[in-house]
C-alpha cells in the first residue's frame, strides 16, 4: 500500500460529549473518497483531525507514516490543504490575491514571492479556469466562482493530499458538476489524493471511487459507492426509505426516494399549510 492518511483507533469528544469513537480508517496516495453522512455525524470533525486542527483524545493520526503531532505547522501546510465551505475576507482582495495566499506556507517574511511561487500561482489559476478573473475583486464574484478561487488558493500550496469540507454547497447544479469535475480531474491527472465531506448520495457515486458513511460519529460502512449505498444502510443512517438502482450510463448505484415516503412528506406539507392558512 502506499503510503497516505491513517487514523488509528482515533477518538475525540467536544465539551459537549459529541465526537468520534474508535475510528479506523487508511486511505492510500491517489484516492478519491467522499465522507458522507447525516448533519452533526462528524464529517467536519474527521477532516480537521485529518488537517491537524484538532487533536485526537485516543490513537494517532499520520500522513505518510509520519505522526501529525510531531510535524511543524509548516509541514503540514506544504503537505495537506483544506478547502472549507466558505472563506470570508475582512477586505476586498483580487482573485490573484487570494490564490497568492495559498503559498503562505512558503513566503520569507522580508521578501516578497519568488518565481516559483509566481509560477505555482499561475498554474492554480491555469487549473481552475480563473486566469481571465485574476484582477476581479473576490468579494464581488459568484458562489461557484469563489468556489474555484479557494481551490485555487488550497493547490497553489503543491499538497500531497486536499480536503475538503462540502465543496458544492450553496452552488447550483451547473456549478456542482464543474467542481467535482474539476476536482475528479486534478485528483487523475496529478494523483492528488482527494478527501472531501458530501451531502448528495449521487453525485458521491458519480464523482468518488470510495465512500465512509458516518453515523453518530461512527464509521458504518466504507468501500466503493455500490457497496456502501445499500437501501437497509441507508435506512439505518439516515432513516428515510430509498430506491436504490443502478445508473442508465454508469455502473454506480442511483439513489429515489420512495414514492409512499414522499406522499408522507407532501401529506404532512398540506396539513401543516392548513393550519397555518385555515
């Protein structure tokens, strides 16, 4: 195997008591994985153990064999990159602005940037489309253009291995398939391993090779996307009854809702709409 992100007999709790209990998990160099799950089942929670931001309570997290404890801020920021959902900036700063302060890992403090980290900004940009937006202001741009502006900041830092923290979110669906695609592509042309938190069962499917299911902070099932969307599964998890086929294109599981399900829903909708409007 080669070597990438372990967690090994991990747990992490908050004050509050929630956390992660016992998580096993190996993800090689090169892969592709979505972590999905319910809101509050700590998918959030495992990307910033992974990203070094908090500390496991029990067990280790290493990238390449190497315990995140003993490696310096600096070495994990060359190493590992994290996309979060939103980036709020406390001024207005263009595109290449932005992008610029992904090689802070980098920068000497008394000079300004090199050429190499000109030519990392370049190809980030090159990579994400952005070239023509370089001198926009980032606060004036749309969802999914800010989308790829953070991308671009987390790949001018060259990591080995991107996380991210629902990529799509808030986006329409034009602007999701431009993103996972965009990620998928990057992950095939430069083996860059990918780890990214979803919502959405079938764009996982479509754009992941490896699904982790949590639940309550707990790893329910892991593997590729036929194995793990299972109609008792996701029962279990997310306890909503679905149909689950096969993809008219692709050799992947495809997520319905069943149809007795949504005239539950829609019955309840009206009912509540009636009160409300006598």
């Amino acid at each position: 195997m080669r070597p990438g992100i372990r967690l090994q007999a991990v747990h992490f709790t908050y004050p509050s008591g929630f956390g992660l209990a016992r998580i096993e998990l190996f993800i090689e160099r090169g892969e592709r994985v979505a972590i999905l799950g319910p809101n509050g089942s700590g998918k959030t929670t495992l990307l910033k153990l992974m990203l070094g931001l908090l500390h496991p309570r029990e067990g280790e997290v290493s990238f390449e064999g190497n315990p995140l404890e003993r490696m310096s801020r600096a070495e994990l920021a060359r190493a590992i990159a994290m996309v979060p959902q939103e980036l709020l900036l406390p001024y207005a700063l263009t595109v290449r602005d932005v992008v610029l302060l992904g090689r802070t890992p980098y920068l000497h403090r008394y000079r300004g940037p090199t050429c190499e980290d000109l030519e990392a900004i370049q190809e980030a940009m090159t990579s994400t489309d952005l070239l023509p937006s370089a001198g926009r202001s980032y606060n004036e741009l749309s969802g999914g253009e800010r989308q790829r502006v953070i991308l671009a900041m987390a790949l001018a830092q060259k990591p080995r291995l991107l996380l991210l923290d629902e990529p799509t979110r808030s986006l329409d669906l034009s602007h999701q398939l431009r993103i996972l695609s965009l990620i998928r592509g990057l992950n095939v042309k430069y083996g860059l391993t990918v780890i990214s938190s979803m919502h959405d069962l079938n764009l996982s499917s479509l754009y992941f090779d490896r699904l982790v299911l949590l639940s309550s902070g707990r790893i329910v099932a892991d593997g590729p996307p036929d194995e793990v969307i299972q109609p008792d599964i996701i029962q279990e998890v997310f306890g909503v009854s679905v149909l689950v086929e096969q993809h008219p294109k692709r050799s992947i599981p495809w997520v319905t809702l069943l149809p007795d399900k949504l005239d539950l829903f829609f019955a309840r909708e009206d009912a509540s709409a009636e009160t409300i409007n006598p």
